[in-house]
C-alpha cells in the first residue's frame, strides 16, 4: 500500500474547526485541495501530519498556532487617522480591506475599531494565534 512521502502531490479533503467547534472552512461541495507535500503550501502542522498516510485514510489533525499562522503580533495593529480614509470605504469592525506599502506590496488588513476620529486595522491573519483542528481524509497520491 503506497504512503504518503515528502515530494508527494496529494490531494485531501479537510474540513477545519476553531477551538470552540466553529468551522473557519472545509473543502465539502469542492475538488479536494491539491498540493506538494513538504514544499510550504500549507500550514507546517497540516503537512507534517501527511507523511505515512494511504489512500483513504483519515485523521484528525490538532494544530498549535505556532504551526498554523503564528502567534498574532501586536505590532501588525494600526491606528489610522479617520479622515485619511475615504467616506466610501467602509469601517465596520470585521470589514477585510486592502492597504499599500509605499514599496506597492498589497496587505490585507482587517477593520477591527472605528471612531469618528481614527480606524485601528489589523494585518494579522484572521487565524493568528488560534490552535487549529483538522479532519482530513487522504483521497489521491501522485507519487514524486
């Protein structure tokens, strides 16, 4: 029975659970989700439960956020003066935006509080310093 080895293309079904049984996503009513095991793209703590799997197999997979997205940084938190922002923009708490480096690089940041004098964005991951718990089931492998 081939295993899962690093260099393996894979392809799994997952459905992810936060701590307090939210599901944050799920590849249900989707193609399952394809990648190299080993290369970095997923989540360490996801792609080193993989190695040793068969076809079929399914596991339940807890994940610290030091292996997931991290810790949350709170330097990646800014306050920014309301009337740097445009009317049409909106700055409800949970809005996700977009902002530019002055070097052009985009970041996604996330409205987290707004006054009528400033805007205070996050560009951590929505998931940094969560712990992570993934249901996968190994459904291809295309051996390296």
């Amino acid at each position: 029975m081939t295993q899962v080895k690093t260099g393996d293309t894979v392809r799994i079904h997952y459905t992810g659970t936060l701590d307090d049984g939210a599901t944050f996503d799920s590849s249900q009513g989707r193609d399952p989700l394809e990648f190299e095991v080993g290369s970095g793209q997923i989540i360490p703590g996801l792609d080193k439960a993989l190695p040793g799997m068969a076809v079929g197999e399914t596991k339940t997979v807890a994940v610290p956020c030091a292996d997931a997205y991290g810790e949350a940084d709170p330097a990646a938190r800014q306050a920014i003066p309301r009337d740097q922002i445009p009317d049409d923009v909106p700055v409800d708490p949970g809005t996700r935006l977009q902002m530019q480096t002055p070097q052009g690089q985009v970041v996604p940041v996330t409205v987290v509080e707004a006054t009528d004098a400033e805007v205070t964005l996050d560009a951590n991951h929505p998931l940094a310093g969560k712990d992570l718990t993934f249901a996968i089931e190994l459904v291809d492998i295309n051996a390296a």
